[in-house]
C-alpha cells in the first residue's frame, strides 16, 4: 500500500498536501482499492468556505457512493477537471494526477487534527 510520508490523513481516508497557504486533497491508495473502479467525482463546492470535517463532494465507484470530507477549514479553489472525462486517474495514481482539489487553508493550526503516514498506517493495519 502507498502512503506517502510527505502527507497527511484523515480517518475518512483523504490525503492533503499542504503548500504555505495552499493545498491539494485526493483519497488514498487504501480508499481507490476499497472503493474499486471510480466511475464519477462530483464536485460543487469551488468557490465556498468549508470547514474542517465537511463534505466537499462525492466519489462515485461501481458499487457505491461516498462523500469526501475536507481535511482542513478552508476555500474550496478548484477541481481536478481531468477527471471529469478520466475519473478512472484515481486508481491509477491517487496522490499525483488523481488529486481531486485545490484549496486556501484558513485555519493552519487544524493539521494538528490530521494524522502523518505512520498512524494512518497503524489506522488501516498496514
């Protein structure tokens, strides 16, 4: 299982990668196996002030529909548009051209809320 040290995690399995006051978001390779083949993401929250926890959208796979929680308070910027036509880019690389927002953290403090790649490890029994 891939999980790169240089990001963080949520329990609910979305990977953020934070830049000075930026940031992108996807899920993990652990979420994109258990969800299986991505068939849509929906995404109708660019432009709005999230807070941490909420949901920004949804995946869409095969066999089910799951919400994507946002792992810090912030802007939602943009969506990942390639994957309107290629959602399947998240099975194939979830923390590089599979990445799903980018965002304007607000509140920076909140990482101390995230987990690093060793307890996300210890959470999926990695």
């Amino acid at each position: 299982m891939n999980i790169p040290s240089n990001l963080y995690y949520t329990k609910d399995h979305e990977w953020i990668l934070v830049d000075g006051t930026e940031a992108k978001v996807g899920i993990t390779d652990f979420a994109q196996h258990e969800l299986g083949d991505i068939v849509f993401v929906e995404v109708e929250t660019v432009g709005k002030s999230l807070q941490q926890g909420d949901v920004f959208g949804t995946i869409e796979a095969v066999k089910t529909v799951s919400d994507l929680f946002l792992p810090m308070s912030g802007q939602v910027l943009e969506k990942n548009t390639a994957l309107d036509s290629k959602p399947e880019l998240i099975n194939k690389d979830p923390y590089g051209e599979g990445w799903i927002i980018r965002m304007k953290i607000t509140n920076p403090e909140e990482i101390s809320n995230l987990l690093n790649a060793e307890a996300y490890k210890a959470l999926i029994g990695e």
